[in-house]
C-alpha cells in the first residue's frame, strides 16, 4: 500500500530554481545545491489534490494545496515554490523559476468558540498545461 499522506512541506522564491530539468513529461530533477525552506510549524498530514481538465481543447493539470501553520504568514508572500513529500517518499513540486506561479491564499479565522481552530489556513494554486512533476 502506497501512503500518499503529505508529511512535509518546503518552499523556495520560483526565481531561486535553477536547474530544473523535466526528464518526461511526469519526472523532473532539481540541482541538489537548491536549499528549500522547510515548514516547520504545520499541521500533518497536508492536503495535496493534483487533476486534469480540459479547457477549448488544451489539457490543463491543476494542483491544490492546502495546509494550515500556527506560525503568522508573511503580509508580502512572494512567488513561491512547494515541494512537497508523502510518507513514502515522493516529492511533488508546485511551481518553478517559469510562468504561471503558484498563488497563496491565508486565511486568518477568529473564532467565537475555544474549541474551533485558529491556526491560519494556507491554500496554494497551481495550473499549468504541464503536469505536477516528481521530483528524483
């Protein structure tokens, strides 16, 4: 059994990737000297959701990420690049130094009850006419 569970999230500035190297149309190498940041302070396992469309005839793969931190996200988020890694594994990467980028979304809550969760809700989006690849 395979556990696609996303245990672990790093990011790097899209304009910081150099090296990356699509080897087929689903694999992709990075240079090992890139150094993503990791997240640290997130709730695991993340929700990782990669489909396809098709849009006036064109194949378009969308990524959605989602995950929520107790750490204060920064006011000026900038173009940044996911990397995420499930419990077997597998590394996913959202965006590159290319266009499109991903796009971040917060979503501080406060609220009304002690129970209900007030870390912030972080939401990445990704489209592109590539595939999500995996890194090796």
């Amino acid at each position: 059994m395979q556990l696609n569970n996303i245990i672990k999230i790093s990011v790097l500035p899209c304009e910081q990737i150099a090296g990356f190297l699509r080897l087929s149309q689903t694999v992709a190498k990075l240079n090992d000297d890139l150094q993503f940041d990791e997240l640290n302070n997130i709730r695991r396992p993340a929700a990782l959701t990669i489909e396809d469309k098709v849009e006036d005839r064109q194949r378009i793969y969308t990524a959605k990420l989602v995950f929520s931190t107790c750490d204060k996200w920064p006011e000026n988020v900038q173009r940044m690049a996911y990397l995420c890694e499930t419990a077997d594994g597998e590394r996913y990467l959202i965006g590159n130094h290319d266009r499109p980028f991903p796009l971040t979304i917060r979503k501080s809550t406060h609220p009304n009850n002690f129970a209900d969760s007030q870390l912030t809700e972080v939401t990445v989006t990704y489209s592109s006419d590539k595939m999500i690849p995996i890194i090796v």
